[in-house]
C-alpha cells in the first residue's frame, strides 16, 4: 500500500457511504451479542486447553490455544437482501496497509452498490495507490525489512505484486517524487520475456525510478558488475593481497526467492488443480528449486538476508531445500527466528521430519530404500529429512507454514536465512580488503535509474 493505510481507510468509508443499502433495527445489537457470545466460548475453551497442558508431562509436545470461536464482522447488506462483509484491516500487517474483503467478482456484481466500490479499487489499482494480491504473498517482502540504502533482487518477481511491496519499502523514508530518492534499487528477474513485459506494467505504476527488470534463468541469474556512472568505466578495488585490482562485485543486501512450486497450497481457489495434482509435481520441481535458491544464497552480501518461500504445503519443496541450502553453506546460512514478527499471523512450525513418495503410492524414508531403477533416477538425497543431529543444528523450526484454514488465506510457506559470512576465502578476503572504501563508491549513484546505468553482466561466478 505504499504508506496509504489512513488514505485508503478514509476512501474505504467515503465509497461505503454511497452504497444503498438498508440494515436490521439491531444491527449493533447483533454485531455486540456476537462478541460477548465468542469471548465466552473462548474463555471456557482456553481453561479447558491450560489444564490439559497442565496435565502433560514433561517433554511432551505443546501447541498453542487458538479461538474456537469468531464474532460477526461487520458487513453491508443491499436493497435485495445480499450480504457481503465490510472491508477489514488486516491484524497483523503493519499500519493497516493491507485490507482485506471477502467478496469475489461475481458477489460484487450483484450487490447494487459493491459495482462503484469494485471500479473505485480498479481504479486505485492502476495508479498505483493499492496492490490486489493474495494475503500471504504479503509476508516474504516484509520479513526482508528492505531499507533506503538496500540492494535488492527479487529473483521470480512476476508478476509483480511482492517487487512492489519492496519498491515501497525502498522509498518508505522518501515518498517517491520527493528528494532524497533512496540510494538502493530493486531488480526484478524473471525467465519468461512476456512475464517482463507485465513486470514492467505493474512497477511503472509506482513512478519509481529506482527499479530494473530482467530476464534470466533465477539458477543462472549472472553476477553484476559495478561501473562508474561518471566514467563509464569499471569499478576496481584492491585483492586482498594488495598485488593489485579487481573489477568490484554487486552483492545484493536483501534477495526474495519466492520460486516456481506446485502450487498446492492454492487448492482452495484452484479448483483444477485437485485433478492435476500429485507427488511427482514437487519432487520434480525439488532440483530447480535448490538451484535458484543457491544461486541467490550465493549473491548475497554477507549480513545480508534471503526469504525463500513456496505457495505449496509440500516439505520436499520446502524444509527440504532449506535443510539442502544450509548444509551445502556448512553453517553460513542459518534459520532466522521470526515468531516474533507480525503478531497476529497464525503459523505453523517448519517440519524436522517427513517421508518422500513416489508415483503417488510408494513412501521411502531414506535415499537408501529406493532401489528400483526408474525411480533412482529421480531421487535425490536432498529430498530426504536430515538426521537428528543435523534437524538440532538447522532449526527447520523456526520455518514458517500458513494453514489455508487458519485465517481464511491461501497456503504458504516463507524461511527468512542470514548469511552470516561469504562462502569463499577469496571473497572474504576481498570483503576485508574494500570495507572501509566501500561508502563512497557505492553511494555515487543516487537512484536506481542510476543504478542501472552502473550494472554489467558477465558470465555467472560459481564461486560467490
């Protein structure tokens, strides 16, 4: 929302007041009786619940108490009696800049009224004032926290909604048009060129220059190179040995792999998608999916973090290529703890556990049980659970899972990991050897359009 959440609020009210529409005597009455009556179921659950889990022992596994029971929302009722739920912020986004309406493009047709309400968010929509997207592909951008001074590289941004969400988080100190613009970008990729083209459709929106769209494979996505915008020449720095100069890499502060999955955890609104599905969709995808989430884990600055993240419920697509990216960094990749962002979000813990199936009936528990040539060939270890000593040091815990039925959203999963120093000796070196020249050269651009004026590519660099 860009920073609209008072703007939108006042125009939400202002639209509903136009509606025509009639309600009951007691309304109010309802609306109080449905809350008293909820508080109170709520009440006899919850000492209900505190003393079974004071009845536990020790070691036994403790879940956390959720509602039984939901008051009335309030809603608008029409001349011929249709109902439809007023638009509500949602708990857990920051300054109610996201709302959320339970209605879909057929409900609003036909409630005399809802029609100015839906053209208005249409409108609103297209001049960049608001964003129309799921609720939980909300999360991953506000987990990166971008900042002004942030790169950041969104690696399958189509089509756009999250890229946007960073684009306002990049100039959430600045209004954009307003100086000083921030001096970080945002670069938006994606493999397909027709899904760039609507890429650029949705961020011009904004007005921002401080964005660049390109099209490459996210697992070959090449390193960037940083040029003088002056000049026109290469940036060098000194090697680590001091023997002499090195073109300077771009190291992204901020990365979103929010990557191609099966998309399972979309069933609810996805009706076909009950008729395609089956297991070989994510164990095929399992490969694809490490290899972009490395090549990002490989393109961050160290300090910096990555948000990988999933619309499927699948662990092989998601715990799975966590526990992969944190073993191959042998420790400099680490689960970040986010229970405490975004109170109010209901989640799930990430799993520690799980079996892999095959052809939809056959389950393995170890790499070891599939022996079956066919199926060998599409195996692959990374698939598989850690050991328990392994799951002790990865804390695939602190994962985050959003159950479609928790707070009527769609399925989700999101892990936020911090790179905590480079994967190559020669990069630590060359971190050390330009930290404290680093400021001024990378502050000589002041925005994006800059920006992406003083980027190159070369070929990928495996050893990032």
């Amino acid at each position: 929302m860009c920073g609209f959440g008072d703007w939108i609020r006042k125009r939400l009210l202002d639209v509903e007041k136009s509606f025509d529409m009639t309600e009951p005597d007691d309304y109010q009455q309802q609306i109080a009786a449905s809350v008293t009556a909820a508080d109170e179921a709520n009440a006899e659950a919850k000492a209900k619940f505190d003393a079974e889990a004071e009845a536990k022992k020790d070691g036994e596994p403790r879940t956390e108490f959720r509602p039984v029971a939901q008051p009335l929302r309030p809603w608008m009722t029409a001349a011929d009696g249709r109902k439809l739920e007023l638009p509500q912020p949602l708990s857990w986004y920051p300054n109610n800049n996201a709302w959320f309406f339970d209605a879909n493009r057929r409900a609003m047709r036909k409630v005399p009224g809802a029609l100015k309400y839906r053209q208005w968010l249409m409108q609103a929509d297209s001049l960049g004032h608001i964003n129309r997207q799921e609720a939980v592909s909300m999360i991953p951008p506000l987990l990166l926290d971008v900042q002004p001074h942030h790169k950041v590289l969104d690696m399958c941004a189509s089509p756009g909604s999250k890229t946007a969400q960073l684009l306002c988080a990049l100039h959430a100190a600045a209004p954009v048009g307003q100086e000083p613009l921030p001096r970080g970008f945002v670069v938006a990729n994606d493999n397909d060129s027709k899904r760039a083209y609507l890429l650029v459709h949705q961020l011009k929106r904004l007005g921002s220059p401080d964005f660049l769209v390109t099209t490459h494979d996210g697992q070959e996505f090449p390193t960037l190179l940083e040029f003088d915008p002056v000049t026109q020449r290469e940036i060098r720095v000194p090697n680590a040995s001091g023997t002499g100069t090195h073109v300077k890499k771009i190291k992204f502060d901020r990365i979103l792999a929010d990557v191609p999955c099966s998309g399972d955890g979309t069933l609810r609104k996805n009706l076909g998608l009950w008729r395609s599905w089956s297991t070989g969709i994510g164990n095929g995808l399992h490969r694809l999916q490490v290899a972009i989430a490395w090549r990002g884990a490989q393109m961050l600055a160290a300090g910096g973090y990555m948000v990988y993240s999933t619309c499927s419920m699948n662990p092989i697509e998601n715990e799975a290529v966590v526990a992969e990216l944190v073993r191959r960094s042998q420790g400099r990749l680490e689960v970040v703890d986010v229970a405490d962002r975004l109170p109010g979000l209901k989640r799930e813990p990430g799993l520690s556990t799980w079996r892999v199936c095959m052809h939809d009936k056959f389950w393995y528990d170890s790499i070891d049980q599939v022996t079956e040539p066919r199926q060998v060939r599409k195996v692959r270890a990374s698939m598989f659970a850690p050991t328990k000593d392994e799951a002790r040091d990865m804390h695939l815990e602190r994962c985050m899972r959003i159950m479609p039925h928790a707070q009527n959203t769609g399925g989700f999963f999101i892990t936020l990991l911090k790179k905590t120093e480079s994967f190559s000796n020669k990069d630590r070196k060359d971190e050390a050897a330009t930290a404290t020249e680093q400021s001024t050269t990378t502050s000589s651009s002041s925005s994006a359009a800059a920006a992406a004026a003083t980027t190159t590519t070369t070929t990928t660099d495996s050893n990032n």
